[in-house]
C-alpha cells in the first residue's frame, strides 16, 4: 500500500528512516549499488521527498490479513 512520507529519523545504527503517514516506517538507505539514495543525505535533498509515496509492506501485511 502506497503512504506518504511525512518525516525522517536516524535509527540506532545511524541509518536514515522515513516516518510513513500511516504510522509505520521505513528504512532509506543510500548503499550503492543495491540501493541508490543520494538525497537521503542532505537535509535538503530528504525535505524534498516529504509526500512521496513509499510502498508501505507492513500495511500491506495488516490489509491481507
């Protein structure tokens, strides 16, 4: 299920999350090659991703079940 992204925290290990409007979250790593993320770090570049939507798998977990 596609939620918007509202914010973002740094977790224990010092990798970026994205705080979800439904109230879960998600990891935004930038760990190239598997994952390309630059903008995740700069404060500018994650503002710029408040309100894109991010496949929320923990949603769709809770609606199939």
């Amino acid at each position: 299920m596609q939620q918007a992204i509202i914010g973002f925290h740094l977790d224990e290990e010092q990798h970026w999350v994205a705080d979800l409007a439904c109230g879960h979250t998600q990891h935004v790593r930038h760990m190239p090659p598997w994952q390309n993320r630059p903008w995740v770090m700069t404060e500018q570049g994650r503002q710029e991703k408040i309100g894109m939507m991010l496949e929320c798998k923990k949603c769709d977990v809770e609606n199939f079940e």
